[in-house]
C-alpha cells in the first residue's frame, strides 16, 4: 500500500498547488482592474512556477495510478482516479480517492472561473488600450487637409459630412 500512500500525498500536493494558484487568481482581479502592469508581473511568474509544479505532480499522480492498476491487472485506459476508485476493493479506499477526487474538481472548476473572468478584464484592458492607441496615431482625415478651392469639382461642401462614417 506504499504506492497508495503516495498517492494520497501527490492528491494532496495536487490540492493545494491549486489552491495557491486559484489565490493568485484572486489576487490578479483586482491588479487587472488598477492596471498594474508591475504586480500582474510578479503574479504572472508566480503561476508560471506553481503550473511547473502541478504539472509535475500531474505526472506523478499518473505514474503511480499506472503502477496502481498495473498491480491490479487492470488495463489503463485514460489514468483517471474515477478508474482507480472502480478497481479497488476495500470500501475505505474508495470513500477516500473519491474524496480526493471531489475536493480537486472543485478546486479546479473554481480555479477555471477565476481565470475566465480575469480574461475576461484583461480582453477588455487590451480592448482599451487598443482603442487609445487608434485615437492617438489615427492619420488625419482627407476633410482636414487642406484642398486648393479649385481643385474641387462641383459643390465644395458636399464632400464635408457633419458625421464621421468611420467612427
């Protein structure tokens, strides 16, 4: 049961890498709202090195639910725990992968929130800051330069518009 053990801790490990990485998550709502391009930074290499470690003990949690089945004679289809739970026979050790289980779901179904909604504020940011930068370096119109009177054919204020078609 030494593999079993070790799985409880990667779950564990796995469970609480989340966690932090759904803190950061929180964290960077408010710095994408402010704007702080300085503290999205610092978040940002954060998570790069809290992803490096879950994807480390993703690996592991596979290996040893490899190893676990194996030892069961049990062919691997996906490497799930839901196909570990169904292949164990003691009632104890189902309850408690199936816990596991939950507890990360859960942490990650919150932790994928989180995220979408910071997209969500950083597409807009991006959308802002997009549409300043086309009001700062727009070319200037062919209404603003200036025409000989001549060189206008027919009446000269038919080509002036009150209304900007391209806004």
């Amino acid at each position: 049961m030494s593999r079993l053990t070790d799985l409880y801790e990667t779950l564990d490990n796995l469970i609480h890498l989340h966690q932090a990485l759904y803190t950061l998550a929180a964290e960077k709502k408010p710095v994408l709202i402010r704007g702080d391009a300085d503290a999205l930074t610092q978040i940002t290499h954060q998570e790069q090195k809290l992803i490096k470690a879950v994807q480390t003990a993703e690996n592991t949690r596979m290996e040893l639910v490899r190893e676990l089945m194996a030892e069961r004679g049990v062919t691997l289809r996906e490497g799930t725990i839901s196909e570990l739970i169904q292949s164990l026979t003691s009632a104890e050790e189902k309850v408690r992968l199936a816990r596991y289980r939950n507890d990360l779901l859960e942490i990650v179904t919150r932790l994928r929130d989180a995220n979408d909604l910071n997209q969500q504020l950083l597409e807009q940011s991006l959308s802002f800051v997009q549409m300043s930068l086309d009001l700062l370096t727009d070319r200037p119109e062919e209404d603003y330069v200036y025409k000989h009177p001549k060189g206008l054919t027919g009446n000269p204020f038919a080509a002036r518009s009150f209304i900007n078609q391209k806004a």
